[in-house]
C-alpha cells in the first residue's frame, strides 16, 4: 500500500460515488481501491469519516449485506431510499448490489 492518506481519498472517492438505492460491500470497495485484501480497512476509514466529508457511508454493508451493527441509523436511511431488505434483515443484494 502507498500510504494510508492515499487509500483514504480512494475510499472516500469510491463511497462519494455510490449513487441513492444502490450498495457496495466493503470488500468491493476495498477491490476497486486497488487493495482487495483491504475490506476491514475499509471500515475503518469509513468509521472515521467525518459528517463534514457528506459521504453515503450508509451505502456500504458486509458481504452478506448486513448493516453495521453499532449503526441502527443505517437501516433507515437505506430504506429512505428505496432499498429493500430480506426477512433476515439483510439488503437484498441481488437487487441493489452494484456489480463491480
């Protein structure tokens, strides 16, 4: 990895492009940073992210689809958007999931 200020920017640059109604997973993220390997790294920058920064953070879930379990908030604002979950409380990825 280059620094981590670099793979920073990438994250946020990723994240600040997931449009409304859609998701990517951590690991996809971490993919289209160019370090796949990277996805818990991911959530940690995400976790950091300030509000200033505006970024649809909540647009971003596990693998499964599963939101961030400190964050009750994020279910909500996915819904906000039109994004459907399955009975298990997932996002139905197979709808929303954007293909990387």
């Amino acid at each position: 990895m280059t620094n981590i200020a670099d793979f920073t920017h990438e994250v946020h640059s990723v994240v600040a492009s997931i449009p409304r109604g859609r998701v990517l997973t951590y690991g996809q993220v971490a993919w289209l940073t160019g370090y796949p390997n990277h996805s818990r790294l991911v959530g940690r920058v995400l976790h950091g992210a300030t509000k200033e920064l505006n970024l649809p953070c909540h647009r971003v879930v596990n693998s499964q689809g599963r939101t961030a379990p400190c964050w009750p908030e994020q279910a909500a604002l996915l819904k906000a958007e039109g994004v459907t979950f399955k009975r298990n409380g997932c996002v139905d990825l197979k709808k929303h999931q954007i293909k990387s």
